[in-house]
C-alpha cells in the first residue's frame, strides 16, 4: 500500500526519502520527484539523514508526527501532533519550566496537519527575528502510533498498532541561522508553504477568494451587500481607509491603545476562514456574505506572552477577538482570571465594556482580531436587513 493510500491528506507534502531524495504526491496519488532541490540539497540531506538516524530522539530533529485521524475530531484530514519540546516552544506559559505539559499544551497537541504545518511555517523567535525556524519535511521509518505515546501524552489504545506515521523533521535543524536566510532555502520554504497552506496575499477586497479551493469565492459574494460594504467603510473610516488596516485603526482609537495594539499587527496580513467566525455569539446566525467581508477586512495580529494589550479604564470603538493563546484579565481590585481561545469564555470579545473594567495581558503567545464595532455592526444589519427583504443567504 503507498502511503498516499494509507494518509490520502499528503497532497503536496515534501518528504524525503532514505536516499536523500525530495518529493510530494499529486492530486492523482502519483510520487513526483523534485530533482532540483534534491541536487541543491544533496550534501546537506546525507548530513540531516545521518544525524538523525544516528539519534532520532535528539533534539530540534524531529517536531512533530503526522497519522490518518482514527477517532472524531474537529477536522477531517489527517492529525499532527506536536513534539513535547516544540509544544512548549509555540505554547509557552509564564513562570519556570514544568516538566509535565499544562493542561493548555495538552489540548493543543493535536491539529489537523494543515494548521499544523502553518503553526510551524509561521512560527517567529522574538529572539531571531527575521530567521526561518521551522522548515517540515515528511520521513518514513516504518512507524506506527504505539511508538510515539510519550508525543500524544496517553495511553495505548487499539488503533494505535496499526496506525501508520509521518515524522515530520525540521529540515533546517542543522543549519545555522545565519545561513537560513539562502536562495535555495528561501524557495523551498515557499514552496512547502505554497502547496500545502495555499494562502495568496489578500492585496484587495475579496481578491484572495479567487484563489481558493471550496465553495467559497468571488460569485458568491452579493454585490448588493459587498456595495454597502464598501460604504460603511468609506463613511467610518473616511481618507484612513486608503492607508491599509494599520492606519484604519487610528480611527476612534486613542493613541495609547493604537501604540499597544497595531504593533502586533502580521506583515504580510494573514486571515482566519470566514467560518471560522461562526465560535463568537456575534457571528453565529451571519450568512457567508457577512462571514467573508467580516474576515476579508480583518487581519489577525500575533502577540508574544507577556504583553500588557489593554488597559483598565481605556474607552475606543474596537474590540478584541481572541483566536489562540490565553490572556489575563486584571480589575481594579486586583482580582484576576483568565480567558483561553476556543473556550466558552473566549466567544465573546475581550474586556469589552467600555470604558474597559480590566487590564488584559498576554499569557502565552496569542494570536487575536482587531474589530471595528461600527463597521461589524453594518455588516451585521446588512445582514438582517436581507433576510427580512428574502434575498438569498448562504448559511
């Protein structure tokens, strides 16, 4: 059985092979060898082979695991999960370092293998900026999931035996940040990223549904709606809105939160799924029109922990939507609490009364939307407002 057959999610997936040699599966199943990147790299995998046959369990290697999901998950292609010591460095919590993973880290262990490759792709060192960390490439050992229950922190459970498995590798591992940033390296990279996330840069509105895979794309867009859209964002954020979503935020801002929020802003922006909109009470009975510009217009921003991100008794038209991580809330008493993305908790936005009664700081590293309560509000009664009239809706 090919391996295509075994995970049929490893469309476009770099894996390297025992002799040294890169390719990926087709749409068709077919195994297509990359002879330029593996004459590029020819020396330089005979290294990473031979170290890590040597010690599989040595460190920065091996980042994570990929099998066919066996039992009911959110997604439906197969799973990754994370190594322990790459949990902790894309999850990191405050204070010392525990040996056994926080409840936090245990959750996230496992992600369909699309987000995460895009986890590891887009990871940044605040300490190395600008250096490409994670770089995964697909290996075959001939393992199953029995031999890696110390990464799924469980027990054994049947499947388990029979359950093939992908180590993924940090192709980069040997390379020594100053040489991570060659040409040939730089193609790779974006051709792992190009073929698995498929991503465009979003230049203009709604340009990157043309791109996508899905029933989701420009035609489905109602131009009725897109129209007034289009309106609401010229009346509310007037000339601002000629200056990118960094300069549209100065809008009903203050100075002091435009300072802590906007640096956190992703360059180039990166966007959630439309639907991925439908875990906030606000959104849940929006149709896909709405959910698209809602997502189109909004980029995420990634925070690392510790960062103080509002402030107790600040007053703007902007709230926050946290998508990953964990904040902190702290009153004016002193009291504190916490809120963690995809939890009954986080489908509200954060600290959202104004003026706002809580100080919110970074627990981990989060990613989180910026909003515009004026413009979510016109989207939102566009939205109504077809409904009532009985033109069409896509939920």
């Amino acid at each position: 059985m090919k391996l295509i057959e075994a995970i049929p999610d490893l469309v476009n997936f770099f894996i390297l092979l025992d002799n040294g040699q890169l390719g990926y599966y087709n749409a068709k199943g077919e195994f297509l060898l990359q002879k330029s990147f593996t004459e590029n790299f020819a020396d330089f995998t005979g290294e990473l082979l031979k170290r890590y046959k040597t010690d599989p369990d040595a460190s920065g290697y091996r980042i994570a695991i990929v099998y066919p999901t066996r039992e009911k998950k959110q997604w439906k292609s197969a799973s990754l999960a994370l190594e322990p010591d790459i949990m902790r460095r894309l999850y990191p919590t405050s204070g010392p370092r525990q040996e056994e993973i926080t409840s936090f880290q245990k959750r996230n262990i496992e992600k369909s293998i699309y987000q995460g490759i895009e986890l590891l792709m887009e990871y940044q060192d605040e300490s190395l900026p600008g250096n490409q960390i994670y770089c995964p490439v697909l290996y075959y050992r001939r393992k199953t999931l029995s031999d890696y229950l110390s990464v799924l922190a469980r027990e054994e459970r049947p499947d388990d035996k029979s359950t093939p498995v992908l180590e993924v590798l940090n192709f980069l591992a040997p390379v020594p940040m100053g040489k991570r940033s060659s040409e040939v390296i730089a193609r790779f990279t974006k051709a792992i990223y190009e073929g698995v996330i498929n991503k465009s840069v979003r230049k203009d509105s709604y340009d990157f549904l043309k791109h996508r895979d899905g029933s989701i794309s420009i035609d489905s867009v109602n131009k009725e709606v897109a129209d007034l859209a289009e309106q609401a964002i010229v009346t509310i954020f007037g000339e601002r809105r000629k200056e990118g979503f960094s300069g549209m935020m100065r809008t009903h801002c203050s100075p002091q939160t435009y300072e802590r929020v906007s640096r956190w802003l992703e360059e180039p922006y990166k966007y959630i799924e439309p639907d991925q909109l439908k875990f906030y009470s606000r959104f849940r009975q929006l149709g896909m029109d709405g959910l698209i510009i809602l997502s189109d217009k909004h980029p995420i921003f990634r925070a690392p922990l510790q960062t103080q991100l509002l402030v107790r008794d600040t007053s703007d038209k902007w709230n926050m939507y946290l998508i990953d991580g964990v904040v902190e809330l702290e009153a004016e008493d002193g009291e504190k609490f916490t809120v963690e993305a995809m939890t009954p908790q986080a489908t509200t936005p954060i600290a959202s009364l104004k003026p706002r009664m809580y100080t919110v700081t970074s627990v981990t590293q989060v990613k989180f939307l910026w909003m515009m309560d004026d413009f979510v509000d016109s989207v939102v009664n566009v939205d109504i407002e077809r409904k009532k009239s009985g033109l069409r809706i896509d939920l």
